[in-house]
C-alpha cells in the first residue's frame, strides 16, 4: 500500500492464526483486498502479522484468502466483505479457525480499535485474543500482579490494558480453575510507549503447540 495514495484510509494490520491440525504450522497464504494481491499480503505464514497498512476508508472492502501461491482472488478457499472501514481508524483483522472445521470455521476476527502506542508515556499497552481453537474459556493471570485477562472465550478480544513495561510470566489457566495449563515469560521492558496484540495461538496436547504471540505495530 506504500505506493499508493488514497483521499481517505483506515490503517489494518492483518494476524495469520489459523492452524492446520496435525502439522507444526498453518497453510502460507496470499491475502487479496479488493481483488488486488500486494507484496506485504503475499505469501504469509502462519503466526505472521503484517505492519499496519493503508487501505481505502469509505468504501466497501472484500478481503479474498488463497492458500499460497496463487493466481488470482479466484483462487479463494473463504471470502469476507468487511464493509466500509472508518477514516483514520485503526483495526486488527486475525485470520482464524480452521478451514473445514464446522464448530471453529475459518474466519476474520476484527477489532475496530487498535493501538499503535501506548496512551500513557512510559506503559505498554496490550489487549488479548484468544485464538485457539481447542482451548476452553481462559483467565490469564500475571505472577505478583494478579488475574489480568479473566473469562477470555475464544473468539474474543479484550480491552487494552496498560502495564509497566517490564519482565511477566503469564499464567494461563482454565477460566476458575486453580490449575496453569502454560506459563510464558513476556519481556515488555523495551517497549515502553508501545502497544502489542497479545494471541492465543495453536492447539492443546495437539499441533501446531499451543502459545502465546505478541504482533507489535510494525
């Protein structure tokens, strides 16, 4: 989208979590917005985020996915009509579920409000999506802080919470259970100012493994 200069534009960072069960990843993945197939949406792995991209506000978007590499926005396995997105809004769009799956289909989560920098100098600012498809509704919990994230079903974002930006070890756990499913050191010291997309990734006892990912702005 560097290329191009639109009268108005939303800015998209676009998250590839979809999983193939049974393999260590996902499929690779050629992303069309409006039929048009750019660089930064070509070939995408799975776990992979793009920076946030200028695309066209005011105007209905169609966001075609193929599994990579591919022809043309013919070559869809899903399509998804987004809408008009809003001028100067910043959204996140994960792709997840699983192609095939009837009780977690793929799919496009969008949140319509996403960070790109912390709103108070000096925190990080972080929300979480939980994003696995196997996994049941999570409390996340951050040693010596308490529960940040309680009752996270899949398929749902939180809010943004704001944080010291310092070393965490997030304890996930069953939502109401004592027992930690996962544990993940998150080292948000050099990240002061700055605003993350926290996701749950993968599978439980399965693979692609289950895990935590962060997809900064850039």
């Amino acid at each position: 989208f560097a290329c191009l200069s639109f009268a108005q534009t939303a800015n998209v960072q676009i998250i590839h979590n979809s999983p193939t069960p049974g393999t260590a990843s996902g499929p690779t993945v050629d992303i069309y917005v409006n039929d048009a197939l750019l660089p930064e949406l070509t070939g995408v792995p799975y776990r992979a985020a793009t920076e946030f991209l200028e695309v066209p506000a005011g105007a209905d978007i169609e966001v075609d996915v193929a599994v990579s590499p591919s022809n043309s926005a013919a070559d869809a396995i899903a399509t998804f009509p987004l809408g008009a997105l809003e001028e100067g809004v910043n959204y996140t769009v994960i792709a997840t579920g699983v192609v095939g799956d009837m009780d977690t289909p793929f799919d496009l989560a969008v949140n319509a409000n996403a960070r790109t920098e912390a709103e108070m100098m000096g925190m990080v600012d972080f929300n979480v999506y939980h994003g696995s498809t196997n996994a049941p509704t999570v409390d996340v919990d951050a040693r010596t802080v308490g529960t940040l994230v309680p009752g996270l079903e899949y398929g749902s974002y939180t809010d943004y919470l704001s944080v010291e930006p310092q070393t965490y070890y997030l304890d996930v756990r069953a939502a109401g259970n004592p027992d930690i499913v996962a544990t993940f050191e998150a080292d948000l010291s050099a990240l002061g100012g700055g605003a993350a997309t926290v996701f749950a990734s993968g599978l439980l006892g399965s693979t692609p493994e289950f895990g935590l990912f962060a997809a900064l702005p850039n």
